[in-house]
C-alpha cells in the first residue's frame, strides 16, 4: 500500500481507502458478516482510511466500523459526515444544537472519545454562505468532540467556497473518469492551500467495472434502482449523473485501457490516483474480494500520456454534455 499526505493534518493515508456507504444499506443485498470481514481484510491489506456517515443505515455502518476496529491495534482513521438526519434538509437545520447532537451520536456508535473527522454531508448550497456553521465545528474542536473537520460536496462551486474556511481540512467530492471537472480549478486550489481531497464514487456506482450491462437488474433498496433520476436525493451521487445507457456505451470505448491481468475497475481507481491534489480513493467493498480487487489498484503502472488523452476524448464525446456544467 502505497501512502499520502492528508492535506495539513499530518496524516498519511492510505491511497485507497474505504467507502462505508455500501455496508449502511443502500446498495442491495449485504450481510454484517461479510461487511466485517471486508472491513477486516481491507486493514489487513494496509487500508488506514475508512469514510462512512451517521445515516448510512441509519448508524450501522459506523457501528460495524467501530465493532471491527475493537479487535485492531492499528492506527486507523475513520471520516464520518453529519448533517442529513435533518428533516426537513434545509440550511438552518446547520445550527451549533443540531451538529453538537450529530456527533454525540456518532462518537456513541464509533466508541470513541472524539472523531478524527467530521465531514457536512452535502449540505445545501447556502450552508457554505453561513459562517455560523462552521463556527460551531471549531467549537467541536476546541471541545475536544472533533480532531478535524471537511465537507463532503456535490459542486465544485461548494467545494471552493468550503475552502476560504481556513480550519476546513478537507473536501470530498465525486471524482472518477465520468466526472472531470474537478481536475481543474478545484484541485489547484486544494493543492495551493494544502486541503486534502476525498475521490468519492470513484466507479460511478459500478458503471466503471464493466460489468453491467443493459440486462442487469437492480434490487428495490438499491439507489441505483430508486435514484436514477434523483428521487431520493442528488441525482449526481447515482451513475455520477450519467444516463445509464449513454454511460454503458462510453465504458465499451474505454475497456481497450485494460492491461492483461486488469479490471476495468482498477484501471478506473488508478486513473484517480495519476492526480497528486487527491489524497485518498475510497471504493466501497461489501466482500472481502472486492476489498483486495481494489487494493490491487494502486500496484497497476501509470496510465501513459495517450491512455489519459482518451479518457479525456471519451468523456468529451459522452458525457461532457451531460455533467460537466451541473456539478
């Protein structure tokens, strides 16, 4: 495993991590006895960087997390987000009362005495106009609740914004060969002020293994199922934003950038790490083969000049006019 600079905290983390939506709930059927042995196999493999939320299964996640770690000596960093339990979702939900209460009830399902960090979980845009929020988190900080704290983003607009906040550590932001955009300003700024990235749906929700195909079915409680159009909550978060069928048909194109012995997974992971801006990948692994298939990511070569320029061509003929300018 191969190990990078997390913004200004001091951390060094592992370049793939791991995505603890898909162990909540939301992603079909998972078991909590292959979630924990995914979780297990994926320290085992040098992952020291989980990334879950308190609402992914409503808590569960962050238990089976905190449940694994019992049993571990290593130095593991666990990223949760708050901020979604509200109902309505809207910004003045992001009071000091409400975020205090949200990491409460996380500390009690991780067990521990203060999160290494607490992420806002794709607030509304206007929460990043309001500075109380974020006053309240630097009250967190000095209470010893939080170590640090980021946003998790649905813009890069918000993501720059998130930025001016000078205690802000870290952005998480959907990043993968469907979505480019963020490879530009944003990632400059994040280098230039030192602000760790989070690559989130790195495989645009299983489109980028080249696995699915017209024909492949998706459970009821699978977002892929119910958010396609954004019923649920941003569409961009399903897919990456990408219509299904155009996104099938852009994979065929880039299935000639598998190396033999390859995955189109893994080249999909490793074309997220050819940028230094991003600090760690987190794929979700609900089975402990998903987890070492992900791991194996960071051991391809490099993607030469040619094969980034026809990532970049693909994504130009189909999906630049789909995504690029909504998020």
């Amino acid at each position: 495993m191969k190990y990078r600079n997390f913004g200004r905290t001091g951390w060094q983390v592992s370049e793939i991590g791991f995505g603890g939506w898909a162990i909540g709930g939301s992603w079909g059927s998972v078991t909590d006895d292959e979630s924990v042995a995914a979780l297990d196999r994926a320290v085992d493999l040098g992952v020291n960087f989980i990334d879950t939320a308190d609402v992914y299964g409503n808590g569960h996640s962050e238990q089976l997390i905190a449940q694994t770690l019992k049993g571990r000596n290593e130095r593991i960093y666990v990223a949760t987000k708050g901020g979604r339990r509200a109902n309505p979702h809207v910004a003045e939900s992001y009071t000091k009362e409400n975020l205090t209460s949200y990491v409460e009830r996380s500390l009690t399902n991780l067990q521990v005495d203060a999160l290494d960090l607490i992420q806002l979980h794709c607030p509304p845009t206007a929460v990043y106009y309001m500075p109380e929020a974020f006053d309240a988190l630097d009250d967190l900080v000095k209470a010893g609740k939080i170590r640090h704290y980021g946003v998790s983003v649905e813009k890069v607009e918000e993501g720059l914004k998130a930025m001016e906040y000078p205690n802000v550590v870290s952005v998480q932001i959907i990043f993968n060969m469907f979505r480019l955009r963020p490879a530009g300003l944003f990632f400059e700024e994040a280098k230039r002020r030192e602000v760790a990235v989070i690559a989130r749906v790195p495989l645009a929700s299983g489109l980028l293994t080249g696995k699915m195909t017209q024909d492949t079915h998706f459970a009821k409680d699978d977002h892929r199922n119910f958010n396609r159009h954004g019923e649920s909550f941003d569409r961009g978060e399903t897919f990456s934003g990408v219509d299904y069928e155009t996104g099938l048909e852009a994979v065929d194109m880039l299935q000639s950038l598998v190396p033999e012995g390859a995955s189109m997974a893994q080249v999909a992971l490793r074309w997220i790490l050819m940028f230094e801006a991003v600090s760690v990948v987190i794929p979700g692994g609900k089975r402990p083969q998903q987890v070492e298939d992900n791991v194996a990511a960071s051991t391809l070569p490099p993607l030469s000049e040619d094969e980034m320029k026809k990532v970049a061509a693909v994504y130009d003929q189909f999906i630049r006019p789909q995504v690029h300018n909504r998020w």
